[in-house]
C-alpha cells in the first residue's frame, strides 16, 4: 500500500474512531489533502471502509495468531487473544455500526471469518480438556466474551488513563465467569 492511502486510511480508523459521521472532508483535513486527492484513492466513504475493514480484519488475524502461538497452554492463548481483542475492539469499534456487530464482519471478511475459527477452535479445545464449567454452553461462553470485552472497551472510552486496569479487570471476571477455579492455576 502506498504511502499516501495509508495515511489516509490511518487518519479514517482516528476520525472514525471518534465520530463515526465523520465526512470525508474531515479526514482529508486532517492530514493535510484536499478532499480531490482524498477521492483519487477513494470514490467515497464505503469504499474507505471496505479498505478499512480490510486492513483490520487483516491485523486482528494476525494478532489471533500471534495469541495461538504465544503459548501450548490453551488458557494462556484465550488470555492473550482477550486482551488483544480489547486493543483491537478499541481501535476498529466503529466498524460494528458499518456492519451489524462482528456477525456482520464475519460475513464479508475472509480473515475475520479465519479469525472467528482460530477463536471458535481455541474455545472447543478448552472445552475438551474441562476447563470451562460444565453448564455453560459455548453459545454462552462466546456471547460473554465479547459482552466483557465490550464494556472493558466502553469503560476505557470513558477514561483511558484506566485502561489496563480496565483490561485486568475484564480478563478477571471473563475467566472467573467460565474457567473451573481449580484450572486457573
């Protein structure tokens, strides 16, 4: 990707961030382009968040890997994958007003699809090996994962100077929701 999108996509993922209507005009601004260089690179809003979702589909695979692989203990993994997808969340929240939550991302994104596997897979293998209580189900297991990191990320919009204080706290009560006490170790 040349230089020029990726400051511009990079500005777009800032000014969506913190307003979700932001106008094209705004993100041109904000680096410095007239919005008719802006649009040699983008026809238009949609196409930006095509490139967009991309992008973070793209990085958050990445970092679903990169969680995977940090580790053979299983709890280790969902742990660092939890606490990358509160970075993440954070940083491309505004998609989910794009497109009907994660489902949505899931649907049109080839990575995200990849990424929810990984995630889904990491889940089952917990759960074969007992790790979760034996009530919940993994509908539940996954709906809770996403509600905690969700208010992880409302609180830290709310004041960021609490933010890993915020995340400890989320990744704490998600674990001590769903993981056998014996297993946390």
């Amino acid at each position: 990707m040349n230089n020029t999108k990726t400051k511009i996509i990079d500005a777009a993922i800032k000014a969506f961030s913190k307003d979700p209507n932001a106008s094209m005009e705004e993100i041109a601004e904000s680096i410095n382009l007239s919005r008719r260089t802006l649009h040699r690179y983008f026809n238009g809003k949609s196409e930006l968040i095509e490139e967009i979702i991309d992008y973070a589909s793209s990085l958050c695979l990445q970092k679903t890997k990169e969680s995977i692989q940090s580790s053979n203990d299983p709890i280790h993994q969902l742990k660092s994958m939890f606490l990358s997808d509160i970075e993440s969340g954070h940083q491309f929240r505004f998609l989910y007003n794009y497109r009907n939550g994660f489902q949505g991302m899931e649907k049109e994104s080839k990575d995200f699809a990849e990424m929810m596997l990984l995630f889904r897979d990491l889940l089952e293998a917990i759960q074969s090996n007992h790790f979760f209580y034996s009530r919940l189900t993994m509908d539940w297991i996954e709906s809770l994962y996403f509600s905690t990191i969700d208010t992880a990320i409302n609180l830290i919009v709310a004041d960021y100077s609490k933010k890993e204080l915020i995340s400890e706290m989320a990744l704490t009560s998600y674990l001590n929701a769903v993981i056998r006490q014996s297993k946390l170790g």
